[in-house]
C-alpha cells in the first residue's frame, strides 16, 4: 500500500523525490485563527477562539524542494527563491482526525487510512483549506518566487440558515477557513509521532452574524411575540482570494472576494429566513392570555456569511457581480399591550444593519461592511417605548465597535 501511495504521488509531481518509509506520516495540528464524519458548521474555533474541531476534514496542497543547503526548514522566500525544483507534492488531499496520532493525517472521504509520507530529502511547504468539500473551486499559487503565495476559491457558495420549529436554527453555513504556504516555514518532519505533525493557523475568510432579540425591561417581558427574522438582500456566493488580505485583519473595506451572486433568488436580491414558527415565540414569560411558548432571549446566532458591502451594489458585469439591495432586518411581531381577549397589534419593522469601516462617525451615511475575520453581534431589544437596536463588532481578533440605534 505504502508503494502504491508513493507512485501516485510520485507520478503528480513530475520529479524524482524518495519517500520515508511508514512511521514517518505527514498529520497536522491545526487550530482557528483570530476560526466519514458529520460536517461541521456555524464559526469554527470553540469557547477560546483556537480550538479545531476533531469532526472537521480540510484539504492540503504541498510542495516538495530539495535545498541546496540541506536545510530542514527554511522561510517561503528561501524556499521559493533557492535553486531546484519545486514540485507538486500532495495535491488537494483530505486530512481528518487520527485518534492513533491526536493529529490530523490523510484519510479517505468514506473512511480510512489514506496516508502522505514525508520524503527522505528536501522540505515541504504546505497550503491549505476547511472545510474539505466545499462548494467551488480551490487553487494554490506558488509559481511566481516575487510574489507571494495564495489561495483562491472561486465559486463558493454558502450554506443555509433557518429556524422554522422551536428556536434553535438550523444552521448549515459554513465557516470557510485558509492558510497560505508562506504562513508557516517549509519543514521536513521525518522523526517520531512528537515532532512530525505541523502547526498551522487557518485564518476565517467569512463574517461571523449574531442577532439576539430580547425584552428592554421587566415590563416588557410578555409583551411581544417574534413570528417571523428575515435578513434581507444578502449574498450568498463568492470567489475568495487570500492574496488580497492583510498579514492582519484590519478596519479597512478592501475585501478578498469578488464576483458577488446568489445561490436561489433572482431579480437582484436573496433573503434569509432566520426565524419563521407560525405560533411564534414570547420575548420573557407568555402574555397572560396565551400558554404560548417562550424564551428569555431568541437568539438566531452562529450565521457565517460572505463579507459583502451592506449598502445597495450596482452590478459590475466585469467582476462578475450581480445588483443588491441595501441588507436589511425584518421582524415580523405581535404586540400585546391590549386587554385580555383582545387582538393583539401586528407589526412589521424593518431596519438597515451596519457593519465595519463606516463613513466618518455617522452611520447613516455609510452603513459599512461585514469583513472577513469579524464577529458582528446585533442586540436587539424591545420596549413599549421604543425599539431599540445596538449592535456590537467583535473581531475573531480585536476591533473598535460600532452602535447604532434605530
């Protein structure tokens, strides 16, 4: 079997490298950067913020120089600029979780061992993606030595969110995750289980969504029934380029992504249905009159979406972009403030959503953007006086946030 790995490999690289014989198995200990088995979806990274879950795959492209200096690790500029070739060493391959090893190793996308071997000479620079099989097309460049590597994904395409029984949604969006061949030094690890596994950070190339409803006071608990969460006008499609991120997040609106589209609406817009119960849901206890269900805080939490600009786009045919309308929230709810027996009021507010890098201090002139690598946290409350919205940013690392009332 180890032979057979060995000649595939050996037949995609178009060079002559010599593989380490079995006990030397390529695995990785990956953590989130400030991000056979079920998918996993909503943000990556657990209560710390690092942590990578053990049911998630994601796929690895390395590649494979020998050094004139013999080297067993070396920066990405020495690597790409030194002399020899660099060759194509393991090309979008699947690396799951090995219980054996506590690191992640190759395995096959049913199940099973499908290991990558170290090579006896030379250094390996690894570029890689999560989840494994997503939506798209993803490719790695690292032919050009002045210019730095990068990962593209093109044609990405999120999951879906919804709530449509109870209040926990169903959350099928995807916290799409990359690391570039220059991010860590190119190594070769051959040696004991200890030291072969190679520590890479994926950095979040998505925005992170909260929306937390709530009652403003005491008073109001009972007084509100939710029935239906729309985030209206949203992108659901994309092509990623990392080449186009800073080497930190930063408050600024250049986006790595572009060709912006929608996976299922037409006529410029997608909207999605956060929360839609027909019976609806109490914001505190129930109102007197009804036996209702009901919930300290709705809470339509863990949404990953596609960094967009939140104002109205004009479609740009060159880039690839179709027209949107401004993103916006709207809540359908029921107001019981009327007696027992009475019909309760029915309402329908709706209200735009801002994100990063706002025009000056005014929020109204520029509502801003969702940005990669951020957390957005929208706190809704409702009042009998007023509504209430005060949103907060969170950075996956560290951010100044916004408010807003509305």
């Amino acid at each position: 079997m180890v032979a057979a790995v060995a000649a595939m490999l050996a037949a995609c690289t178009k060079g002559e490298i010599v593989y380490e014989e079995t006990g030397s198995e390529i695995g990785f200990r990956p953590v989130a950067g400030a991000s056979t088995k079920a998918p996993v979806y909503g943000p990556q990274g657990g209560v710390d913020g690092v942590t990578y879950d053990q049911g998630e795959a994601f796929g690895v492209f390395a590649y494979h120089k020998v050094l004139a200096s013999g080297a067993t690790s070396a920066a990405w500029d020495d690597f790409a600029a030194g002399t020899g070739t660099m060759n194509t060493y393991i090309y979008d391959g699947r690396f799951a979780y090995d219980d054996a090893n506590s690191a992640w190793a190759g395995q096959k996308v049913g199940g099973g061992d499908n290991p990558y071997y170290w090579p006896k000479t030379g250094v390996l620079a690894f570029a890689g993606y999560s989840p494994w099989g997503i939506t798209g097309t993803v490719a790695v460049d690292v032919t050009t030595a002045e210019q730095s590597p990068k990962l593209t994904v093109s044609g990405f395409t999120q999951g879906t969110y919804t709530c449509t029984t109870g209040t926990t949604p169903v959350n099928n969006t995807v916290d799409l995750m990359w690391f570039d061949a220059d991010d860590q030094n190119a190594v070769n690890l051959t040696g004991s289980a200890a030291t072969r596994s190679v520590a890479v950070i994926f950095r979040h190339a998505c925005s992170w969504i909260d929306f937390n409803l709530s009652p403003a006071a005491d008073a109001d608990k009972g007084k509100f029934k939710i029935l239906k969460v729309t985030l209206k006008n949203v992108y659901t499609k994309g092509s990623f380029d990392s080449g186009k991120c800073a080497e930190t997040v930063t408050n600024d609106k250049s986006v790595p992504w572009t060709a912006y589209g929608f996976s299922s609406a037409a006529s410029g817009k997608e909207d999605i249905v956060l929360y839609d119960v027909a019976a609806g849901v109490f914001l505190g206890t129930p109102a007197a009159q009804t036996s209702a269900a009901a919930v300290d805080v709705l809470q339509l939490n863990g949404l990953i979406a596609i960094p967009q600009d939140l104002e109205l786009v004009a479609a740009d045919e060159e880039a690839g972009t179709e027209a949107k309308d401004p993103t916006s929230l709207e809540i359908v709810y029921q107001q019981y403030t009327v007696a027992d027996g009475q019909t309760p009021n029915q309402e329908t507010i709706s209200f735009r959503l801002t994100g990063s890098d706002t025009v000056g201090t005014d929020p109204i002139t520029d509502h801003g953007s969702w940005l990669y690598g951020r957390h957005y946290t929208y706190n809704i409350t409702f009042g009998l006086q007023e509504i209430f919205i005060s949103p907060s940013v969170i950075d996956w690392t560290d951010e100044t946030p916004v408010s807003m009332n509305n």
